[in-house]
C-alpha cells in the first residue's frame, strides 16, 4: 500500500506572507533540499512571522522540513 498523499498542499494566502529576506534566509540555511524545524522556528522568529509562513515559503521552495518537534509543519 502507497502512503503516497501527492504533492503538499501550500496555503497561497501563507506564502504571500513570506517576505524576500525570509526567502532568502531559508535558501542560505537549507542544505540538501532540507531543512531543519528549529532553524526554521528560528527564522520565522527572527523575522517576526507565523512558524505556518515560514512553513508554507520552505514548502513552495520546495524544501522538506526535517527533524520535526512539534508537528508544526
């Protein structure tokens, strides 16, 4: 049995919401088209948005979010 769901679904209205420099800092912190959910909680912090924005830019980027605490993304 495939517990393939297809491609993820991003809220458009979540991805407007991230700005060039939040863009900007996941492209520099991502390695291996992945990147880790504390460093992506910490840039959402650091820019003062939502963790769901940062969850959505990384996502529409087309980054995996790994090591996942608290099911955030």
């Amino acid at each position: 049995m495939s517990s393939d769901k297809g491609p993820k679904q991003v809220d458009p209205e979540l991805v407007a919401r991230a700005t060039p420099e939040l863009r900007s800092d996941i492209e520099a912190k991502q390695a291996d088209g992945r990147i880790a959910c504390a460093m992506l909680r910490k840039l959402a912090e650091d820019h003062g948005l939502p963790y769901k924005v940062a969850g959505a830019a990384a996502d529409d980027m087309g980054y995996k979010v790994r090591d996942c605490d608290l099911g955030c993304f």
